[in-house]
C-alpha cells in the first residue's frame, strides 16, 4: 500500500486554468506539507497542516489554496495558473506538529505540473 | 538565516569508489540534520538523520554522515559507489520548529 499518494502524477494545461491536486496519507500522520520543487530541483515548502489547521503558509500567492478535509487529505487548488506554476508538486506527511527529530517526513511521487 | 549549503551540484563517481557528498549548514544552535534520497519520478526518502545522539549515524543503503560542530558540517559517506546509488541527494535542517530546510540538491552520477 502507497503510504502518501498523490493524483495525478502528470498534470498539463493552460495559462489561466484552475487544477486540483490531492493528496492522501495512510500512515495515520498529524501533519500534511506541500513542497514545490522547481526544474533546478530546488525544494520549497508551500503549506503545512496540522490535524485540518493551517500552521505553514509560506508567502505563497494566495492563487494557491490548500484544503485539508481531514487530517488523512490535503489537497491543492490552483487558480489562473501562470507559466511559473510549472514544477513538481510533492505531499508529504509526518507525525506531530514539530516531528522532524522523531518522525521523517514520507515524500509522495509528485505530481509534475505544466503550464503552456 | 538558518540554511543548508551543499557543495557540488553534480558528483561522478566509479563504482566501488568512495562516495562524499557535502553539507554545511549555518546556525548558531544545535540543528536536526536529515539526508534525503531522491531516486527519478519519485519522492524524497530519508537516508539517515541526526538528533544530537551519536555524532556518526548510519542510514539505510551503506551510507553514513559525520555531525562536526566545529566544521558546522553533516557530510554524506558511503565507501563503496553502487550503480544504484546514481540519484540526487538533499540535505536538510530542522531547528524543531514545523519547517524542513532543504538544500539545492547533489546529483550522483556512477560510472561503471
């Protein structure tokens, strides 16, 4: 069983589009990330959520809206994608708020995300 | 500002050669220091990390990384290259605040 897994993997579309990515854990984890990793391969945090609460949000352009269901699902919406949206998405999990000493965090596969 | 430099964007090795991969990270207080592994189209793994309890940590693979305060430096070792090492390697910091600091990556070449 996929620990984190994230749909879709491949994601194309145009400027100005909305698209949703989403993103399950099956680990039972209290926190939920995405990550944006650009083509330099440089990995950046976006959000970070804790038990459905907003505890990350890193000067993100606020056409970028996370929602967290439950604490088993994050999901990205994106609206009017530019041209700069285009990178890998990844969700990650750990357990607890500042569990980074005790828990790793569980990447998943990414989904790659292009805009023409 | 907290970061995490690591020298090299790219390392060539031949197999069975000793693999460094560097990374210095910049603080004033005791950081959480994390390896990751990232193999192509899939997410990051870690490989090993260190919690201020033994200085050397061993992780999965063969790998291990040295904590040197004096140097503020968490290399990446392994003795002996295998083909199936070839991916990109990150390494990271945490100050046990919610954030996870990634460096810009090591790509790991292997050559037969």
């Amino acid at each position: 069983d996929t620990a984190v897994s994230q749909t879709p993997k491949y994601l194309v579309t145009q400027m100005g589009n909305d698209k949703s990515i989403k993103c399950e854990q099956n680990l039972g984890h209290d926190t939920m990330y995405w990550y944006k990793q650009d083509s330099k391969k440089f990995l950046k945090i976006m959000f970070s959520y804790n038990n459905k609460e907003l505890i990350i949000n890193e000067t993100v352009p606020n056409r970028f809206s996370p929602k967290s269901p439950d604490k088993a699902h994050l999901n990205l919406h994106i609206n009017s994608l530019e041209l700069g949206d285009s990178a890998v998405y990844f969700c990650a999990s750990s357990q607890g708020k500042t569990g980074f000493h005790n828990s790793p965090l569980h990447f998943g596969n990414g989904t790659r995300l292009t805009v023409t | 500002a907290q970061s995490v430099t690591q020298l090299g964007s790219h390392v060539s090795v031949s197999e069975g050669a000793l693999v460094l991969l560097r990374c210095n990270y910049s603080s004033s207080v005791p950081p959480y220091l994390f390896w990751y592994v990232q193999y192509p189209n899939q997410g990051l793994q870690l490989l090993l990390k260190y919690t201020s309890a033994a200085t050397l940590v061993k992780g999965i693979n063969g790998f291990e990384a040295e904590f040197k305060k004096s140097e503020t430096s968490f290399h990446l070792t392994k003795p002996s290259a295998h083909m199936s090492d070839a991916a990109e390697y990150f390494c990271a910091v945490s100050y046990n605040t919610d954030k996870l600091i990634f460096g810009t990556g090591t790509r790991l070449q292997v050559f037969p």
